[in-house]
C-alpha cells in the first residue's frame, strides 16, 4: 500500500509544472511545525496539514502520503525531514523531492508515526490530489470512492477540482456528486435548498439516498412548547396515531414519567408494607378495589417507602398533559420542506416510470407470447386441431439452437443460421406428425387431443434421451447482452427487444403471406369452406399439411428466441403451451389479429397480478386462468370473432 500511494504522489509531482518555484513550501512548512509533526495530536495537526495541502507544492502530495504510510523520519541531528525505506538495521533514505539520499542507521532516525485520527486527517488532505490526478480513471476511482462513502470532509477538495477537470462525463459527474454533498453537509441552508432544487427532475437512486436521511423523523414527547431548534413534521395524538402505551415510553424515556406499576408490582409493595392492618392508612379490609390500592400505593411513595411508579389514572394524566409529535433529524426547516417537495415530486415520477416500466414489462411478455402462440393460431385457427405437441415443436426449436451453437462459435452468425434450420427442422417435424398421424383424426378432437399429448410425452422423453435432464445453454450473442436503461426504473433488456421485433416481422410476414400469396389465398378458403374451396381445385388436404407444417415451423423460430432468456431442457415447450392456447381463444380462433389481442391481453393481465402480488407467480397464474375462464363466458368467440361461414363451425 506504502508503495503504491509514493507511487501515486511521485505521479503527481512530475506532472504539475513549477516544481523549482515550490520546492521549498512543503519543507519550509513541516520545519516550522516540526514539534507538531513529530508529535501530531487531531486537535492541533490540521491546520498543518492543511497548509500542506494547499500549498500548491506538488512535493506536499508525496509528503502526506508518505506520512499516512509512517514512511516519514526526522533525523535527530538536523531536524531534516526524509522519505524513508526499512532496510535490514537502517534506513534508506530519499529527499523530499524523491531523490536518493544514502543511509542512516535506525538510531539516527525518528520514524513519525501518526494515529489513526491523525491519518484521516491525511487521507481527507490526499482526497484533493486524487481528484485531479492526471490519470482519469484514478479520478473516476477517487470519485466512486467517495460516493460510497461520502464525508463532510470531502466536499471542500471536490469543490476545488471541478473547475479545472478537462474531461466532460468527468465534470458533470463531479458537478453531480458535489451538489449530494451539498445538500447533506453545506452549513449554508439556501446552499442546501439550491442543491436539491437543481435535480429537478433527477430520478437517481443516489438522489433518493441522499434525501431520504433528511426526512428521517422520531417521536418525541414535549411538557409544554417544543424546544427552540425542534424540526416539527407532525403533532401525534394518542389513540389515533400512536397507542397509549407507546406514549407512556415516550415519557417515561424522556424522564417525564415514572413506568407503569404492574400488578404483581404492585401486590408485592402493598403485602410488604402492611403495618397494623393498614397499608399507608387504608384499611387492607378496603384494598379489594382499584381506586382504594391506587391510593395505598401512592400514599406508600409519599412517604418514600416504595419506588416512584404510575398507576393508570396517573399514567393518563400524564399523557393528557404533554404533547407528542414527529420531529425531524435535520434541525433546518427551510431544508426539509425542499427535501420533501422534492421526494413528493420523485414519487409521483417514480410511480409514472413504473408503469411505462410495467407497461414494457407486458409488451415484452405479450411478444413472447405471441411469437409461441402465432404457430399454433395457424393449425388451431385454420385446421381446427387442438395440438398439445404445440409446445414441442418450440422445445425442438430451441435445442436446435443449441446443436447449431456446438459446432459454430460465432454466437451471432450461429443465431442466424440456426433460425431458419430450427423453422426447416420443425416443418419437417410438423409435416411427418401431420401425414401418419392428424389427417387419419380430423373432425374428432378428443383423439386429437389425446394423440397429440402422447407425442408430446414421446418427443419430452425424446430429448431428455438424447440431451439428458440438465439445461442446456443457447447463448445470446454479445450485442444483445445487457439492457436499454431511460433511467434508473424503466430498463428493458436488448434480448426481448429482438423478441418484440421478431414477433413484429412475424406478424406482417403472416399479413403478406395471407393477403398477397396464393397460398394464403387457398389457406383463406379453406379455412372459410372446406368444400367450396375443394370445389374450385384446391386440395385441402394439401393446404392442411402445408398450414400445418408452416404452424410447426414458426413454433420453432420461437424456440430458438425463447431459448436465448429461458432455460432449454425438455420440459421449454410446456411453459408456454397453456399461455398459447389461452392467447389463441381469448383472441379469436383463426383471426392473427385476435391473436395479437389475446398475446396483448394475457401479457398485460399476467404482469399486472404479479405486480399486485409479486412475491407468488402460482397465484398469478391461477387468477389469470380464472379471469380468462370469466372472459370467455361473455365473449366466448374471443376478442376479435371470425367472420363468414366459418364462425359456425
């Protein structure tokens, strides 16, 4: 540590110029207090030290860090100051400015060896140094160093570095944390009121820090008018704002008040003090109320007998005669007011940024949930198969991502590729599952549903045979690393911001392919009328596979966005299967847009409950479910209702 602060300094002092103007202040200082550095007491040494500091000689930044480090010595026979080295039995020595200065023998040597109250004294000297260190990461260190753990102390020297810092993030940081220390140690009040004003709309955590302190109350109790200095934040009455026997605390802590006499107390002093059948001249025949043992007691205490204590007549006298109320810690009422101005005004910002923060909070889930649900609003919306697989597909997705990324590194042009080989993969997937199994189903849900299932345990058991029971990783690439942060509330990380957009290009690939491709037009058809459309040439068990293979395909897209956030094992797919065909009906069966309304929906409802009640998702889940069922009792064919014949269906 020595060395590195003689680093430090002998940093400093070949950087600043007009060294040869100034070498002899910080030695002519010590010398003429050499009695109080030999022997530096907290309550004398500041003033040197403080000369020291502002001497302007760089020569004073190696001399107090050597100091603080007791790599400081007086030699005996010239009253010379020296840096000092222990080497073996003697001292390597070395001038004040650094230069080598031979030897000397311990014994020739006084090694200074300030307290710990006198080093603080130093540290806080060096604070100035450090805050204008040629090197601005030191600086950036020396400011968060101060920032966690801020000192009176420090704002002097901080004061005095901003004018020349050259860096701007630099400046404006300094300029920050100058005005926070402002507002906690400047003896000026208006100097502090100005401090908090100029945040105006600062919603920084650090801010809150700092405020929240002056706003800190206790409760007190008063005979008569407060005291001169007392910051009032409010008056209690007891009963209402604090109880009866919080009160009695209050003035028993204060002195105001004996402590309650207890029952056992009580009997205890009234047996030990029966003298001729009367305990302080009342008949112990008359002791059986409460009133008659209040008065023995107290005529016990009149004549010294028993320690001072309250009966509960007393204890409400007192009470009534004294006054209770919440008084600031912050003596400055005019600072106060500005700190909670301030906090009211952070509060109600603080509550609006929240909201747009749980507003994107839901986009982000709804997009998630559209892009799990877009593949299955196509098979369940067009072909009407309820396919519990669904989730499958998404899981064979994601792990395809995977495979991709274990034979190539790059984690960007490894996302790329494995996008359109998970869409090929489960379209394959989809395609087989769609010709040896659901055409031999259709028009008979409940085998559909029970088939399916089956596959979906087959294909779960699948892949945990193959990849085994532990998450796999699928690793984002380095630009989607972290998240855009407004402020210190609204933040949404970059990955679902690519998920948001992925969904995006989704939906208007979806809007191009049913409005401007042929496809799209004979999926329309079918859809609408099965036998009308067959009546015009188109093959609708064609059009079943091909819809079907492309709702499996984008199921598998999904994946491999949902895989880069969530945890990639054989069970990914069944996260989100209920939420996709909950998106689907609320939305509207077979409509894309009623599926961007169900995803919109079931994000927002499900961020809400969770916001209601954070500390349990099961409850969330279970109410949404709840809430769903009750929706779709009123509106059972979903936001947006298919038009045409098919509605019938």
């Amino acid at each position: 540590m020595r060395h590195f602060l003689l680093s430090l300094a002998t940093a400093l002092l070949l950087a600043l110029p007009g060294l040869a103007e100034a070498q002899g202040t910080a030695a002519e200082i010590l010398n003429e207090n050499r009695a109080l550095v030999e022997k530096p007491t907290r309550a004398k040494i500041g003033p040197v030290i403080d000369a020291l500091a502002a001497s302007g000689d760089p020569v004073a930044a190696t001399v107090l860090a050597a100091w603080a480090e007791k790599g400081l010595g007086l030699r005996k026979a010239d009253g010379v100051f020296f840096l000092i080295e222990a080497s073996g039995h003697q001292w390597i020595l070395r001038d004040l400015t650094g230069a080598d200065a031979g030897t000397a023998p311990k014994s020739d040597m006084v090694e200074l060896r300030p307290n710990a109250g006198v080093r603080g004294l130093i540290a806080t000297a060096l604070v100035q140094f450090t805050l204008s260190d040629p090197d601005p990461e030191t600086r950036a260190e020396a400011l968060t160093s101060i920032a966690r753990d801020p000192e009176e102390s420090h704002l002097a020297p901080l004061r005095v570095a901003i004018p020349g810092e050259t860096d701007p993030v630099l400046k404006a940081q300094k300029e920050r944390l100058e005005r926070l220390l402002t507002l906690r140690f400047d003896p000026d009040s208006a100097a502090r009121v100005a401090a908090i004003e100029g945040f105006g709309a600062d919603l920084g955590l650090d801010l809150r820090g700092a405020l929240n302190p002056l706003l800190a109350t206790s409760r007190v109790a008063f005979a008569g008018e407060p005291s001169e200095g007392a910051n009032l934040a409010r008056d209690l009455v007891p009963g209402e704002d604090l109880t009866e026997v919080e009160a009695h605390d209050l003035l028993v802590a204060a002195g105001m008040a004996p402590a309650r006499l207890t029952v056992e107390e009580a009997r205890a002093a009234l047996v030990a003090n029966i003298v001729d059948g009367a305990v302080g001249g009342v008949p112990v025949a008359e002791l059986g109320t409460q009133d008659a043992r209040d008065r023995a007691y107290t005529a016990l205490e009149a004549a010294g007998t028993v320690p001072p204590a309250a009966t509960d007549s007393e204890v409400a006298a007192a009470i009534a005669a004294h006054r209770f109320a919440e008084v600031y810690a912050e003596p400055d009422p005019a600072v106060t007011t500005a700190a909670r101005a301030a906090l009211d005004a952070i509060t109600i910002k603080v509550g609006a940024m929240q909201t747009a923060d749980l507003a994107l909070d839901a986009i982000s889930l709804a997009s998630i949930y559209f892009l799990a649900a877009i593949g299955l609003a196509i098979t369940f919306g067009v072909m009407r198969v309820i396919n519990m697989a669904h989730g499958e597909f998404i899981m064979m997705g994601a792990y395809t991502g995977y495979v991709v990324q274990l034979f190539i590194t790059n984690y960007t042009l490894s996302i790329i590729l494995a996008l359109p080989l998970a869409f090929a993969v489960t379209f394959a997937a989809g395609v087989a599952m769609e010709r040896l199994v659901i055409r031999h189903l259709y028009k008979r849900p409940l085998e559909t549903l029970l088939a399916t299932f089956g596959i979906s345990i087959a294909l779960q058991q699948i892949a945990k045979n193959i990849f085994g029971t532990q998450a796999r990783p699928l690793t984002a690439p380095a630009w989607l690393d972290g998240a855009l942060t407004f402020n210190d509330v609204v933040s949404i990380s970059y990955i679902r911001i690519a998920i948001f957009v992925l969904a995006l290009v989704f939906l208007l690939f979806f809007l191009w392919l049913m409005k401007k491709t042929r496809l799209g037009l004979e999926v329309r058809a079918v859809t609408q009328n099965p036998s009308m459309a067959a009546s015009m040439g188109i093959n609708p068990d064609r059009i079943n596979m091909l819809t079907f293979g492309l709702g499996s395909g984008i199921a598998g897209i999904a994946g491999v966005a949902i895989g880069l956030f969530a945890k990639v094992t054989s069970e990914l797919g069944s996260d989100y299967i209920v939420q996709s065909f909950m998106t689907v009906v609320v939305g509207g069966v077979g409509n894309i847009w009623g599926t961007l309304a169900g995803a919109a929906l079931i994000g927002v409802l499900q961020k809400g409950i969770e916001w209601l009640n954070p500390s349990n998702t099961l409850a969330a889940q279970t109410y949404m479910i709840l809430f769903i069922i009750l929706f779709i009792q009123f509106r059972p064919r979903g936001i947006i209702a298919l038009k045409g014949r098919a509605a019938g269906d």
